[in-house]
C-alpha cells in the first residue's frame, strides 16, 4: 500500500502541477484584457482594442489546454484517490460542482462571444463581455481555492454517524477564511503571471522593432501591474496567508523556515541547508526575531520548532518543504525589483531605448511560472501528512483497489500525452506571437 501511495501522490502531484501551468495564466489575463477593452473604449484607441483581441486568443488557447488537463484531476478523485471521496466527497463536491456548472460555463459561454461576437455586440458590449469572462475566471479560481482551503484549515462540517462528512454550514465552508487570503494570495500571483507574459511579449516585439504601439501598450500594461501585483503577493496577501499558517498549521511554519529550535526572537531563515538527520539549518544567513514579527506581530512572539512537535506530525519531506517556500520567496522578490526597475525606466520614458532591461524582460517570464509552482508545492507539502488537516490522513485515503503497476502505466501515459499537448501549445503560441496583433482581423 505505501508504493501504492506513493505512486497515487506522484501522478496526482504531476497532473495538478502541469494543469496549472494553464488558468494561472487565463486568471490574471482575464483581468488585464478587462483593462484593455476599457482603455479602448475610454480614449477610443483602436490600437488598444487589437491588443485585446490578441490576448484573448492567448487565453482561449490557454483555457482550451487548463481544461483538457484539468478533466483527469476530477476522475482522479475516484481513481486514485478513493476513500478520499468517500468521505470528503459532500463537502468538497459543493464547490467543485459549483465550478463546473456556473464558473465554467459562464467563462467559456462569454469567451466564444468575445472571440466571434464583437461586431454584433458594439463596444459596450463587447466590454460587458470581457467582465463577464473574467467574473467567471475569478470565480472559477474561487470554488478551486475553497475546497482546497477546507483541506487546509476544515470549517463548517459535522462527522455523521456514517463516518463521513456532512456539509453542516454552507455560509462558513464557502466563506473560509483561510480562503479568503489563499484566494487574495493566489489571484495576485495570477495577475504577475500575466503581467510578466504580456511585458515578455512586448519586449519581445520592441526588440525585433515590429508592432511598435502594441510593444508600447503591453509593456506599459505588464509592468505597471506587474508591480502592483507582485507587491499584492507580498503584503497583505502573503503576510496573512502566512499567519495563518502561523495560526493553524505551526508544524508547517517550522518546516518552511528550516526552524528546528523554537523560542521568543526566532530567526528569519534568508539561506541555509535543512539538515533533518542532524535536527539543525547548516550554513545560515538569518535576521534575528524576524520570523516571530512576522508570524505573531512581534519580536518576542514564541515561534514553535520542528523539535516542540512529534516526529510523526512533521510534513513528509521537510527539506523539499523548506526549498519550495524559499524558491517561491526569492523569486518573489526577484520579480519585484524588475519589475520596479523597469516602471522607473518606463516614467523616465527609457524603458523602450534600454535593450538590456527588455531582454531581462523577455527572459524572466519563467519566473512566475516557477514561483507559483512552488508555492502550491509549499502549500500542499506543508499541510502532510494529512490530506484534511486534522481529519483524514493522506496515507489513509488513497484507493486500495488501483494496483501501483496501473498508476505507474498511466502516469508514463500522462507524460507522454502531456508532452505532445506542451509542445503544440508552445508552438501555437510562438504561432500567434509571430502573426502580432495588426495581422488580425475583428471578429
């Protein structure tokens, strides 16, 4: 059963992994198009209105590919995952069900009208359109970070004399306020996605000197958003999704920050090796009574260790755990400082003359792909080993009739196909960047 488990987690943890790769894009795209259609409507620049049209392409390409990943991670809930399903299934199923049937339809209703129905709509209602596919991207995003909060931190259910659990209030399970900050947190990070994506582009074409205006708007767009955006993801939203964990989940803050020694003061981990065997951080680089002020409020706040708790309540792999947080962090502020070196390029009217900053530009879209990937990582790591905190463990509620040798076939199989679909996706977009916006014609 533990290989089987093992086996379950990876296929699980790949799916989900590449799936998002997809709607953290579509997410924050969806906003910044919303910003392009008024824009245009506002000071009648059709130029704007191209733009629009460009990335709304980009997003249905992108949305055709989160949904084509996104179907196996629901029958992966009864393959692999089981007795999960048995006895989560009417919690959890509300807001995936809610996903399905309103957000998805409503994001993929108004992104065939967007895409087909301009002409017919005239530009109000095209703008209507635009808020609407992006109301229902958002809300999409919102039904997925509630049944993934409820994982993380369960409110508003009962264990029923059947074992399983009964949805007990509808009102606290959907208003969770560990969703709250996990969906604050994590449409943020969507919005830097994007806004990395639509400056690389803009580099990109500012580079070659081709679609000049469209290179001036997107790179205006991306990296005023991408400022905003990435100072969002860090404060408030970082910092109270952190202390929440700080609140509910404290095992998982210690593993995060490599703390094996708790106390008042607790050090800030900036670099360092986790060492588990030894019970200590190797090589660090730390400021003194800054995790306790950041978790608690205050320096003196007592911050527990690693040590203050059982070896069986540790996440499974502290050492991935405390890397997958620091890469998130690190990253973070990497992108930050681009992006506000480049906002004050952009003021200062030197961004478009300054190749080396567009090529830094162009080359650091990866990041926030990077990033996000590790904090979902954090985010699920840190909540093992239970798969609900506190309720079902994960060893507990994997399929036992799903032999290993079937989850490993269908994982080669998941990879194979996943790698087809990675490169003719990449080669559309390459496709679509190379026509440009003026090549397009209203639909």
């Amino acid at each position: 059963m533990a290989d089987g488990l093992l086996w379950h987690r990876l296929q699980f943890a790949f799916s989900v992994t590449f799936h998002y790769l997809f709607p953290q894009l579509t997410m924050g795209l969806a906003l910044l198009i919303v910003l392009f259609k008024s824009t245009a409507l506002y000071r009648g620049n059709e130029r704007y209105n191209e733009i629009a049209r460009f990335w709304a392409r980009i997003f249905g390409l992108n949305f055709a590919m989160g949904v084509v990943t996104g179907i196996p991670l629901e029958f992966q809930f009864g393959t692999n995952w089981s007795r999960f399903s048995s006895f989560s299934g009417e919690v959890i199923g509300q807001t995936l069900a809610m996903e399905g049937v309103f957000a998805f339809f409503l994001e993929s209703t108004f992104l065939g009208l967007f895409l087909f129905g301009e002409k017919r709509l005239g530009p109000k209602g095209h703008l209507a359109v635009a808020i609407a596919l992006a109301t229902g991207s958002w809300l999409s995003g919102y039904f997925i970070i509630v049944a993934n909060a409820f994982m993380q931190h369960p409110v508003g259910h009962v264990i029923g004399e059947d074992g399983v659990l009964h949805l007990a209030s509808f009102r606290a399970f959907l208003g969770n306020p560990w969703a709250f900050w996990q969906y604050a947190h994590n449409m943020a990070a969507s919005v830097v996605t994007a806004s990395f994506v639509v400056s690389a582009v803009g580099a990109y074409w500012a580079l070659l000197g081709t679609h000049r205006e469209h290179a001036v708007i997107c790179l205006r767009t991306g990296v005023i958003a991408g400022l905003l955006s990435t100072v969002l993801v860090a404060f408030p939203t970082g910092d109270q999704h952190g202390k929440m964990v700080a609140m509910h989940q404290p095992v998982a803050l210690a593993a995060m920050e490599g703390l094996f020694e708790g106390g008042p003061y607790a050090e800030l981990a900036i670099i360092g090796q986790p060492d588990v065997a030894q019970r200590k951080l190797r090589n660090p680089i730390v400021l003194p009574g800054f995790l306790s002020f950041l978790a608690y409020g205050t320096f003196g706040s007592t911050v527990k260790g690693l040590n203050d708790f059982p070896k069986e309540e540790w996440p499974d792999n502290v050492e991935l755990l405390y890397y997958s947080y620091h890469i998130m962090v690190g990253l973070g502020t990497l992108m930050m400082l681009v992006m506000a070196v480049s906002t004050a390029l952009l003021w200062r009217d030197r961004l478009l003359r300054m190749r080396s900053m567009l090529w830094v530009l162009l080359l650091a879209f990866p990041f926030p792909y990077i990033a996000t990937t590790a904090g979902w990582w954090t985010a699920e790591l840190g909540r093992q080993p239970w798969i609900i905190y506190g309720l079902m463990r994960t060893a507990d509620a994997g399929s036992t009739q799903v032999s290993p040798g079937d989850v490993v076939f269908t994982l080669l199989g998941f990879v194979g196909l996943y790698l087809l679909l990675g490169i003719v996706f990449v080669l559309q977009f390459l496709k679509e960047i190379s026509r440009g916006p003026a090549a397009m014609h209203e639909a």
